[in-house]
C-alpha cells in the first residue's frame, strides 16, 4: 500500500496560505505518519539564505513547493517580482533540495502554453506562454529540472478551493449581489479541485518509483468559464442569469491562451489513477461552502 511509504517522512510545504497548501493542511492528519512542516511568509522561498539554513535545521524528505506569484495581470508589470518568486526561488529550492536528498515536488500551470492547440495538451506539447506569468512559471520548471533532474513538476489549471479567493468563491459572492452577470465563453480548460491535486500529490510522495520530471494533473472533461459558471449556478440554485461573452468584451493586461485543456493519461498511468470528473468535485466543493 502506498501509504506505507509515507511513514516516519517530514514533508515541508511552503506557500502553505495559498488554496493547495490550505487543502494539504486539511488532508494532514490522515496522515499520522507522517511529520508536516507549514510555511507562508515565515519562509520567504525568494530568500535563498533563510531557506538554506531552514533545510540544514530540518531533516526535511520532500518538499511540495505550493508558494507562488499568482497574480497573472499585475505580473505584466511586476515581472522581475514574478520571475523571482516563480522561477529564480524555485531554482533555488531544487538545488537544495538535491543538496539534502530531500524530494522536490513543484506546481506549475497550464499558461506555459500557447492555446494554439485543438487537442489536449500532453507532456510533450511545445511551450509558449503568452504572457509574463506563464513566462515565468515555465523558467521555473527550467530551473528546477537543470538543478535537480529528479524534481517533480505538476502542471494544473484553474484551481479552485473552498480555501481563499478563486473563481468559485468569486461567482457565489457575485451570484448573490447581481440579477444578472457576464462570463467568458470563449477560453477552455480543466477546472481543478485543489482537494484532489493534494491527495494525487501525497500519491506520488508515497510511490517510491514515480519518475522525475513533468506531469499533468487536472480534473477530467473539459469546460469554459461561462459552462463553469452555470454548473455553480445548478448546483445552488441561484436565480442569476449568466450570460456567456467573448472575451474580447474584457480585455486585460495579460493574454489568455484560449484553450488550455491538459492530457492527464500519464499521471493517470504511473498511479493507477481514476481522476474525479470536473462536475462531481466541484460540487464536494461546493457543499463545504453552501
């Protein structure tokens, strides 16, 4: 069993306020095992000094790095703060996380691509973000994968948590303000239950023989924003009309790729792994909150 694996492991999550770490937090005591270390702003990643001697205090076995710059718009004009936290900090926790032996275990995202495609986007696929933030999270993976081949980056899309602010919390707060609302009905991808990607994730810590390197990991089928939005609309009830647009109608500083769909059949393969559909995990989610 896989969970056998997990015994007597310190596991330091950082950026452990953000949506995942909040849902690792949840998940720990199912795993009594195991010892969790919970970093926010206490352990700045950007700090390479503060982080060096964190590790050389702890006896750390895996390091899930959840912190990240996320805010995809101001990163256009923020870019040297994002390509710190997003791609020079992550460098940097490969490296000592090789230094240490201790397992590196990194979020990345599905703006590494272009939206170009009309297929899933495997592994494999050509990268090219369109804007600073997918720019940055992809000299991440570049990073950490040059420091320390063994690191494992799991690239997901539109998450969302019963857990601080996300699309989710956004359309029930706006859904009982507003008779009626605009959403995009142009842009595709995968909605993510942040639940979900941190069981999968301690999975992995617990499979001695998954491989380094890139993986996929998102909910199954495919939506947009604006189908998204009325299966939240369904589920509670609420007496908002949604109207889909185009997403010219809300230009932003950051371009968006219009199709961001992953292909999860490898990480579905190395775990054996039956991946919830979007619908079905979107309303355990909302069941917390409503």
């Amino acid at each position: 069993m896989w969970t056998e694996n997990l015994l007597q492991k310190t596991i330091l999550v950082t950026g452990a306020g953000g949506q995942l770490g909040m849902e690792l937090q949840r998940l720990a005591p199912s795993f009594p095992g195991c010892q969790f270390l919970f970093t926010r702003s206490d352990l700045p990643i950007e700090n390479f000094n503060a982080v060096k001697n964190y590790f050389e205090q702890q006896q750390i076995d895996v390091c899930i790095n959840c912190a990240a710059y996320t805010a995809v718009d101001r990163a256009e004009s923020e870019k040297g703060l994002a390509f710190l936290v997003n791609a020079e900090a992550v460098g940097n926790l490969a490296k000592i996380c090789s230094q240490h032996k201790s397992t590196f275990i990194h979020i990345s995202t599905d703006y590494v691509f272009d939206g170009s495609s009309e297929t899933p986007y495997s592994e494999e696929h050509s990268i090219s973000p369109v804007n600073v933030y997918g720019a940055s999270k992809l000299k991440g993976e570049d990073l950490a994968l040059n420091y320390n081949q063994s690191s494992v980056i799991i690239r997901t899309s539109w998450l969302y948590s019963s857990f601080r602010q996300n699309f989710v919390k956004t359309m029930l707060k706006i859904m009982a303000e507003r008779p009626n609302i605009n959403v995009v009905n142009d842009q595709f991808g995968c909605p993510t239950y942040a639940a979900d990607l941190a069981l999968v994730i301690m999975m992995i810590i617990g499979n001695e023989r998954f491989p380094g390197g890139i993986v996929n990991y998102a909910n199954a089928g495919v939506t947009t924003w604006y189908e998204f939005a009325l299966a939240i609309k369904e589920y509670t009830k609420s007496g908002c009309v949604i109207h889909p647009v185009p997403s010219s109608q809300y230009p932003t500083p950051a371009k968006r790729p219009k199709y961001s769909v992953l292909d999860t059949s490898k990480i579905r393969r190395l775990l054996d792994l039956q991946i919830p559909y979007w619908k079905n995990s979107l309303h355990t989610c909302l069941g917390l909150l409503t």
